[in-house]
C-alpha cells in the first residue's frame, strides 16, 4: 500500500508538522491582540464607544483562534492520524 511506504509517511508527516507551524502561528497573533486589549481595557477606562470598538475586536480574533483550532482538528482526521484510506464498500482484513 502506497499510504504505508516509509518515503510516503515522511513525507505527510512534514506536511502536518508545516501545518501545525502554521496553524500555531496563527493563534498566536490573535492571543497577542487579546492579551492587548485585556491590558489596554484593565488600565483604562474607555468610553462606551471604544469599550464597544475593543469588545468587537476580542470577538473577532476569538472568531479566529476557533477557526484555527478547527483547521487543527480537521489535521487529526488526516493520514497519518484519521482513519485508513480505502475503496468505499470495501472491507479490511
């Protein structure tokens, strides 16, 4: 089988640690502007249109560590990890 020839496995498995850099990358960058505002919102105190501005923003870049955990759980559901590829219909032995 193609999926378990050592050169094939190496090379998904660099593609998932490449994925996992990335996917980590870009929980970073939203953590950091939370951690912005969390600090901007506890030394401050804004008006009520700025308190609005900066709750949309947390909003918004927690919208972006959920998708970024989804991409990270949709990983898990592909070789290596995720089930063995087969024909539909076929059982394995």
């Amino acid at each position: 089988m193609a999926s378990e020839d050592p050169e094939n496995l190496e090379v998904q498995l660099t593609a998932l640690r490449t994925g996992i850099r990335q996917i980590a990358h870009d929980i970073s960058s939203p953590l950091g502007v939370l951690r912005m505002v969390a600090y901007y919102l506890q030394a401050n105190q804004p008006d009520q249109e700025k308190r609005e501005h900066y709750f949309k923003v947390i909003s918004q870049n927690v919208d972006k560590v959920e998708a970024n955990l989804d991409r990270l759980r949709a990983l898990t559901d592909s070789p290596p990890f995720g089930p063995p590829a087969h024909p539909p219909g076929r059982e394995i032995i």
